[in-house]
C-alpha cells in the first residue's frame, strides 16, 4: 500500500487520511492545507461526526470511512443495557451530517449491519471496529485500482482538467479522479493538470494544488471559469472529476460546477470520465433528480478563508456587501449524456443502468 507523502519540515512521512487507533479516530486537518499540515484527535463518535459536517474531512471516499469509523466508535461507547438503541440512534446522527455522499451510507449501513448480527455487546462491538476498518481498507484498495485502470487514458505529455479535490484526501488513499494522475505520473509519463480552485471553498486550489505539489505533477490553478477558454484553445486533453453520487442511470452528482464541465467538455470534443468506486453507486436512486443536494451555509460564498501573512494565521474575510444573502448549493448533476465513461474499481463502464448493474 502506498500512502500519501507529505512534506513536513523537511520530512517526507507517509499518511492516510484518516485512520482509527483504539476508541480514538485521527485525521488531516483539511480546512488548514496548505497553509499548515496537521493531525487531529476525535475520541467520541459526536465528534468524529461535527468532523464530517465541518468537512475537517471531506471528499467521499473519506467521509464513508470516517462515517464507518465513527460508528464504530458509538458501538465502543454505548451502554451494555440499550446497546443496539444507542447505536442506531448514532447512525441518525452521523447520516445526517452530510446528504448527499453515498458512501457515507454505504458505510454505516455496513458497520449497523455487523453490530446487528452479533448477539453478545463485546462481540459487536468488535465486529464494528472490523467492519470499519475493513470499510476503509477497501476504500484504500478501490483508490489505487482507479488509478490502474484510468491510467490507460492518460498518455504522456497529456493535460489534464480536474474539478474539486478528488485524490488523497478524499479517499482513504490514492483518491479517484487524480488516482489515474498519480499512476501514470509513477509510470514515468509526464502529466500537466489544470486545477479548477472551486469556489467556494477552494478545495482545487487548496487541497489538490497542494496534493499534487507533494507528488511533483506539474498543474496550474485556474478560475473555475477559466476552464471554458481552455478547452476552446485545444488545450485540454481530458476532463476527469470525482462523484459524491452515481444513480443507478449514470447521472452523477459532484462538486458544483462538475455539470458546467462537462458541457463544454461535451461541446469542445473532450472527453469526460467520471471516477467513482463502487460503493459511490446507488442503485436505488432512479436519476439524479433523485439525488439529495446539500445547501450549506451562505457564509461560505459570501466570505473567503485563508491564511494571512500579515496576522500569521487562519481568518475569514467578507467580500460580498453586509446586506447580501446568498445561495450556496455544494453539488450539482450530470447527466449521464455528457458522460464519455465511469472509471471503477472493477473497471471503466459506461454511465448506463445496463452497465453499472453489472458492476455488482
């Protein structure tokens, strides 16, 4: 297994995004890259769960290990009397922080349902510590066969448009849509990425510049409008995003923006891949007007975080007007139409029903 790489003062250690030791669950601090690395503590499910809504961690690989692991986490701390009652009330707890990543249930329906096959509370216990865990090597695992199949429609001296942060920290490892990029950068092939910087949150900018900047992949970040102009000039090779969501037609839900993407990929004659693992897909949404999109707070769009030189540390910053109000959807839906394929664990499928089926 190979974990990300990071550089820190000078050290290269290797890490996961996110990890559970004892009753405890660590993970990269994430609002704070690049601007600092850190690793923080969550010793109770509660806590682990405001992690997910706060995006402390993000990306939707990571967000079901983290749901996983902090259900885990409400099995070590319920009571022997109520044990199954305090559990599943956790799992109400931690599905609600964010709605639209199907991992997220993917994973705590897997830890509920070990808990619930186990009669003694020592036993469960146990078997959702497991689960967990296993749930995150598979996220690990899922990553890394992405990047071997994906890796194939990279050839070198390709360019590359990637929307969000779909690599390392969004999974447990290796990421989706920047798996393929990370192979065939260790397959010795020279890759360039541009880097939409995702408003609101920046997360091109912040998260995947600073990823690729420790597996030294050249890229530029570019204004999420910049990405128009170009695909237009013939300067982009291939478009290849993350999904929160993969309905059981092949219409996809990512980061806002993703849809904008692949409609001038559409236009332009680009092609435009999808990487998703498996669990990412939900064969029980119909379409992708079925999918739930998270609304978050509009602070988001109306002020910018960041780190200040002048201060030396994290602020936030208005930028739009006191009396503004604002609207701030965190995903929006492709249709599978504008979908060239879906890159899986099991391999490259088409954005079908007939084809995702299969994969299962």
């Amino acid at each position: 297994m190979i974990f990300i790489r990071v550089n820190v003062c000078g050290v290269f250690r290797d890490y996961r995004t996110l990890w559970m030791k004892g009753s405890s669950v660590f993970m990269i601090d994430q609002p704070k890259i690049p601007h600092r690395f850190k690793v923080v503590e969550f010793k109770c499910y509660q806590d682990t769960a405001c992690a997910i809504s706060d995006m402390v961690v993000r990306g939707a690989g990571a967000i079901g290990a983290a749901g996983g692991y902090a259900l885990a986490q409400a099995a070590l701390e319920a009571p022997d009397d109520g044990f199954l009652e305090f559990v599943r009330g956790a799992e109400q707890v931690i599905n609600g922080t964010r709605p639209t990543a199907q991992d997220l249930f993917y994973a705590t329906r897997r830890v509920m349902g070990a808990v619930s096959g186990v009669e003694d509370t020592g036993g469960a216990r146990k078997a959702a510590v497991f689960e967990a865990q296993r749930i995150a090597d598979e996220n690990a695992h899922a990553g890394e066969m992405i990047g071997k199949y994906g890796e194939k429609l990279i050839k070198d001296k390709m360019r590359v448009l990637t929307h969000c942060n779909a690599g390392w920290l969004a999974f447990v490892d290796w990421g989706s849509a920047l798996a393929p990029v990370y192979a065939s950068k260790r397959c010795g092939r020279n890759v360039f990425v541009y880097v939409d910087e995702t408003r609101p949150r920046c997360q091109g900018a912040r998260l995947t510049a600073w990823e690729l900047c420790q597996e030294g992949v050249k890229h530029a970040v570019i204004a999420d409008n910049a990405s128009g102009y170009y695909m237009r000039r013939g300067d982009v090779d291939i478009v290849i995003v993350g999904a929160d969501r993969v309905a059981c037609n092949g219409d996809v839900a990512n980061k806002v923006g993703t849809y904008e993407k692949a409609v001038l990929a559409h236009e332009n004659g680009i092609p435009f891949y999808v990487a998703a693992p498996r669990s990412t897909v939900d064969l029980s949404c119909k379409c992708g007007d079925d999918i739930p999109i998270e609304e978050r707070s509009e602070d988001e769009v109306l002020s910018m975080f960041g780190w200040s030189d002048e201060f030396s540390r994290m602020m936030t910053v208005r930028v739009a007007p006191q009396d503004s109000h604002a609207l701030n959807p965190a995903f929006d839906v492709t249709p599978a139409k504008y979908i060239t394929g879906i890159i899986t664990d099991a391999g490259i499928v088409k954005a079908s029903e007939k084809s995702l089926r299969k994969l299962f």
